[in-house]
C-alpha cells in the first residue's frame, strides 16, 4: 500500500509541474517559478516568439546552474543589434550576467556587467543601491584568481550537530582548523574577523553594507583563503565574507559561530552526501536522478515539492534548525490558517539583530519530496513578509524536515535533493 500510494504521488507531483501553460512565461519569471517555466518552454507547442522564448531560456540555464550556457545566449541577445527587448528586460539580462560570473568565479567580468547595469540602466532595475554595494565586492576581486577544487578519490570526513542543531564540518588553513557550519542557504561563505585573523585569511581593501533582518546594514568586509582543507579536498582562492565577531555571538543562547561554508565552496563539490551517522561524504563522480527538484534564484537553493496539497517552491536552507511557511502561503490558505492555527508572535535573530513577526501554527503538517514523506508536529507560518523585499516562495525547509531522514543527497550537476 506504501508503494503505491508513492507512485500515485509521485504522478501528481510529475503532472503538477507539467501543467505548466506557455501563456504564463511571464508569470513564471515574476514569482521565479524556474520549475514551470523550464516545463513550459520545453512544450512543443508553446508558441511565442523566438525572441522571448530564448530570453526566458537564459533564466532557466541560470536558475539550473548552467552558467556558461546562461552567459552564451544572453550574450547573444544582448548583441542584437536594435533589439526589441525593453530595457528593463536587458538590464535583467545584465543583473544575470553578474550572477553568471559570479559563479564560475569570473569576478573581473563580474564587475564589468554590474558597471553597465550602474552606468547605463540605473533606472530599469529595482535594487541598485544593492548593485552598487554588492559591485563593490566584484571589483575588489577582480584580480583574483577562480577558486578551484582538488579531488582524487571519494572523501568521508565526520561532521556533527552543534547545540543549535546545525551541521559542522573541521576546515583547515595552514596548521589553523576550526569547525565551520555547513550551510546551503549562505549565499557566501562568512567567517568573523576573529576567526579570518587567526586563520590568516587575506582582507581585501573594500567595506560595504549586508542587509539583516529588516534591512539593518551591518558593515563586513572580504577575505580570501589560499587554500581551504576538508578532509582530502583542497580548494584554493576561497571567498570569504568578514563579519564582525558580535553579528555572529548569540549571548542569550550562549551560542557563537566561527564561520559558514556556503554555496561557492558546497557547489564546488558536485555533490554531497550528509548521513545520520555523522558522516559528510563528497564522491568524485557525482550520482544522476530525474528527480530535477532544485533550483537557483540566485544563490539561494530552491526545492519544488508538496507542501500540504500543493506543488509548491521553497528556499532549501540546511544551516535553519526549523522550517517555516511564509506570509505568501498564508495568503494562499488565509481562512483555513485563521480557522485551525493558534495566533503566536516569533523573534526571529540574525546579523543586525531581533524582529518580532505576528505568525500563526499549525500542527501535523505533512511534506512530500519527491516520493519520501516527512511530517512537522507544530509548524509556524508568517502572516507577514519576514524581511522588507518581496517574497517570491512559500517557506524554507530546515533540519526539523532534513533530519527526519537517515541520508540526504544535494546534488549541483544533475540539480537535485534526494532523501533516504
């Protein structure tokens, strides 16, 4: 009976996503629905024009981490000549162009992308003082080399719960090791200026602002580590965020982090296998699966899965000891959330300091990814947006949904989480 009622999900979860109709190309872009509308551009009757339909093509080898295919078609389209694109759209093709080299560590060219953004369509972009700041970083490393990876063989190295819950794994610089939080929702990694001092971390000459909870600006600067050790790995020219030691120290909880391994250097490594029994196992060639579950806004992992009775897409956040759903799921189920959840108010903690948001909990909710089922005894749902910008998913998954699992699979090629 277990085996069916999983396939019978599974097929309502593959017909979710193929329901997707070529009309809403655009929608699919505003809410960054890459899931959609990777499914609606690959219908063969789904009739726009070449020209849209290879725009939105760059957002989906983007979000899927196909960079270097990303970069190819946006060049050419931002090469058309009299092209009837409308600036805001180019100015988006500009901002994923950034994006793009940022991720395969092109960081001159990063900068030289973000510089027409600033310089020629200041107006067609929603965030510029978040171009201009985060520009900043992209020139101050201009001169950098790409971070690399060396691998020779699969490597198992122990990593372990810290009492906030949150994974850590032993990095080593020089004869220097410290535990860092492994974390795929960090969009960068970041290590306090303590913790970069002691490790010999190179500072670069450059300050700006990162935006905490509720938009208060903490000044950081940047780092880059020679090289980085875990296990048998060895990455080379790694990035890092400075923080100031106070963003990072939880005196309430007795609680402070040292550093976080985010998404450059976890993606660097293919793939990663994370097991219950204390082991954090990177192979050398990474596994396949039709799954194709996840997906960048960004740098921020997306999972499309079941929440509930919908097919829906949610920030996959391995350093949030919890999982929450957002103020754009409780609009979506308002009534239902109103009637059968208790009324609470939630401090939320984080670089920058506390915010207290009116939510709502709900009990027993019920999670599907993929064909494995996991359930939430108490759930919070945000009837507010947590922060000022708009939010585009419907919660975060967290250790309370990954740790009900003896295995988890995150997968960068074949762009996939999968769970035993």
């Amino acid at each position: 009976m277990k085996k069916l009622f999983s396939a019978l999900l599974l097929i309502s979860f593959i017909t979710a996503v193929h329901a997707a109709p070529c009309d809403s190309l655009q929608q699919y872009l505003d809410q960054a629905n890459y899931f959609k509308l990777r499914t609606a551009l690959a219908d063969p009757n789904c009739k726009v024009s070449p020209l849209f339909k290879s725009y939105c093509q760059v957002f989906v080898y983007n979000a899927f981490n196909q960079n270097v295919r990303s970069i190819e078609l946006a060049d050419s389209l931002l090469n058309i000549q009299n092209s009837k694109l409308a600036d805001k759209q180019l100015a988006s093709l500009w901002e994923l162009e950034v994006d793009n080299y940022s991720k395969i560590y092109a960081y001159k060219k990063a900068a030289e992308s973000g510089d027409v953004i600033i310089n020629k369509y200041p107006k067609d972009v929603d965030n510029l003082d978040d171009v201009k700041n985060t520009n900043k970083i992209w020139h101050a490393l201009a001169d950098i080399a790409a971070q690399t990876i060396e691998q020779s063989t699969d490597v198992i190295v122990p990593i372990h719960r810290d009492i906030a819950g949150l994974w850590n794994v032993n990095v080593t610089t020089g004869d220097i090791a410290e535990d860092f939080i492994f974390d795929t929702g960090a969009n960068i990694s970041t290590i306090t200026e303590s913790t970069a001092k002691r490790m010999g971390i190179k500072k670069l000459d450059v300050a700006f602002n990162v935006s905490g909870i509720q938009g208060t600006d903490v000044q950081s600067g940047i780092g880059v580590a020679d090289s980085l050790k875990i296990g048998d790995i060895t990455l080379r020219n790694v990035v890092f965020l400075i923080m100031p030691d106070e963003s990072f120290n939880f005196p309430k909880a007795n609680y402070s982090i040292n550093g976080i391994l985010g998404y450059p250097v976890i993606n660097a490594m293919k793939e990663v296998r994370i097991s219950k029994k204390g082991t954090l196992e990177i192979p050398l060639i990474p596994s396949k699966s039709e799954l194709n579950n996840l997906a960048l806004d960004g740098l921020f992992p997306m999972l499309n899965m079941v929440a509930g009775n919908d097919t829906l897409v949610f920030h996959f956040d391995t350093g949030a000891k919890t999982s929450d759903l957002f103020s754009t799921y409780f609009k979506l189920h308002k009534k239902e959330i109103i009637k059968n959840g208790a009324r609470k108010t939630v401090e939320l903690g984080g670089a920058g300091g506390f915010v207290k948001i009116p939510s709502y909990e709900l009990k027993n909710f019920k999670f599907h990814i993929g064909t494995q089922l996991a359930m939430v005894r108490y759930i919070t749902v945000f009837s507010e947006p947590v922060k000022e910008s708009k939010e585009l998913v419907y919660g975060n998954i967290g250790q309370d949904i990954i740790g009900q699992f003896d295995e988890m699979t995150i997968n960068f090629q074949s762009m996939f989480v999968s769970f035993k």
